[in-house]
C-alpha cells in the first residue's frame, strides 16, 4: 500500500517552488553570460637578437597606446619585466 502525503502549509510549499525556480533562473542567468563574446588572436613571434619589446610592439600595435600595448603583451605571455631574449617566442594580440 502505498503512503499518501499530505500538504499541511500550502503556503509554505508554495514559496519553497517560488525560491528554487528563483534559484535556478538566476543559476542560468549567470552561466548565460559568463562567456566572454570576444575572441582575441594573437600571433607568435619569434624573437631575433636585437629585438626589443618596444620594436615589436610598435611594429604589430598598430594605432594602439604603445605603453598599453606592450603591458597586455607583457601580461597575456607572464614577462616580469619588459626582458625578452633572442630565440623566444612570444604572443602578440591582432586586432
């Protein structure tokens, strides 16, 4: 035989479906727009004696803030300081 529950607080139950419907639109609001819509490219360079960050930043910034530049191309490839040696190969962002 099987055992039939009873709704004792109809009030009650009804908010509880009310917060977990909450819960999960907002669980799928946020994982909808959690990605990011921009894709970067980047294209690797390969670093020649003589070569400095500034020159190839200048080279491949186009119309960009060099300084600015040079920073993101220090942050995305983890340079320390602005040190490159021959036989590196670094990534550069293209527009």
């Amino acid at each position: 035989m099987r055992k039939r529950y009873k709704l004792k607080n109809k009030e009650r139950f009804y908010t509880f479906l009310a917060f977990i419907a909450i819960v999960f639109i907002g669980i799928f609001l946020i994982c909808s727009t959690a990605h990011s819509s921009t894709v970067k490219n980047y294209i690797l360079v390969k670093v020649s004696k003589g070569d400095t960050l500034w020159d190839i930043a200048e080279k491949y910034g186009g119309s960009k803030n060099i300084r600015k530049f040079i920073y993101e191309i220090r942050e995305h490839n983890g340079l320390m300081d602005s040190t490159i040696y021959e036989g590196m190969t670094i990534e550069i962002p293209s527009e």
